[in-house]
C-alpha cells in the first residue's frame, strides 16, 4: 500500500530511528508535499522526546539540554530516494543560510516518516560565501569506531558528492524556498510520546 500524502497545515511525526528503535521523535508541521518533496516546519519550542535504554551511539546528544527545540524555527525540505535534508535557518527573522543536513533517505509511516542524522553538515551561507564543513570529525570518529557500517558511510559521501554538485552548478533545488516564512497563528505542537510508551529522557 502506498504511503498517503499528508496535508497542508497537519502535524506530521519525525522520528530518528537507531538500532531499530526511536531515538528521537517530534511533531514538525507540513508545509507541502507533492510526493516529490515534503516540506515540513519545526517550530522553535517543539518538544523533543528521546529514546533511553542502549543505543550503540549512545543516548541523543541533545539529551543534554532542555528536551525543546530552542533555535529559531526551522524549514525541512526533503525528496525521497536523497541522503539529506535542506533547512532553511533563520536569526531575528532575517534567512541566514541554508543548513544541509546528511541522513538516511526518509521513510514514509501512516504518521509521518522516519530517518537517522548521520553526523555531516553543510552549510550554505545566505550572502554567497563559501560552503562550510560542519561535523566532519564526528562523521570521521563515527566511521573508525564502527558506528557507521562502510557502506553507510560510503552513502553520506555520495549523497554529500551529490549537493556539491548542483552547488557549483547553481542548481540548489531548495532556493525556491529561500522567502517562505511560517504563516502568524500557527502554535507549536504538542510532544508526541514514544510508540512504546517510554517516558522522554530528561537531561
């Protein structure tokens, strides 16, 4: 059975699955999706409820600090079949760049979709100057320790392969998105709770 194609304005639920089990889950709201994108909005003071028990990666490192998202809210863009998703971050309300974040391809559920950050980053400053690297050491220090598998690890690098190229090309996809701004009345959803009923993990 097809996955169904979410509507405008519903709250949608995106989990970070590790070890087959939720290691991060929260309510982003849909902005669009056309089967070829979903588009999704994380609203600054979103609960986030994480996982406990063993992970092979640990808890989530944001269990270190209140379980909220605290920066400014955050456009989602992502397409099926990519190793990433596209945000667009602003400060005080002005775009400030756009935040490429490498993760496993996302998988559509009946609630949402699912997907697991793979550490990489790439940042795309508004003003034009040069992309910057974020978290290369930690994907690096993933890799060694066998936190990633090598295939795995080989595919954060083709996708990451991938957005340099439409980079230097100057064919970002994404920009189209770069004046969207969350519509005034929209309230920050309310935290969803683990599938099996785990309390979230507090700091």
């Amino acid at each position: 059975m097809a996955a169904r194609t979410f509507s405008v304005d519903e709250v949608i639920v995106r989990r970070e699955i590790l070890d087959g089990r939720e290691w991060m889950v929260c309510p982003v709201r849909v902005v669009a999706d056309t089967g070829d994108l979903l588009a999704v909005y994380l609203a600054r003071g979103t609960p986030l409820t994480f996982g406990g028990g063993e992970f092979r990666w640990g808890l989530h490192p944001w269990t270190a600090f209140a379980p909220y998202w605290q920066s400014e809210g955050v456009l989602q863009l992502q397409r099926p079949g990519d190793g990433y998703a596209v945000w667009a971050r602003r400060s005080g309300g002005e775009f400030t760049d756009w935040y490429v974040n490498f993760q496993e391809p996302m998988r559509r559920t009946d609630r949402g979709f699912d997907t697991l950050d793979q550490e990489l980053d790439l940042l795309l400053p508004a003003d034009g100057s040069p992309p910057r690297w974020k978290d290369v050491d930690h994907f690096e220090e993933r890799r060694r320790s066998g936190g990633f598998t090598e295939a795995e690890a080989d595919s954060v690098g083709v996708a990451a392969a991938a957005v340099m190229d439409l980079v230097e090309r100057g064919a970002g996809w994404w920009e189209v998105w770069r004046d969207w701004r969350a519509p005034q009345g929209w309230e920050v959803p309310a935290a969803v709770p683990l599938s099996d009923g785990a309390r979230p993990a507090r700091a």
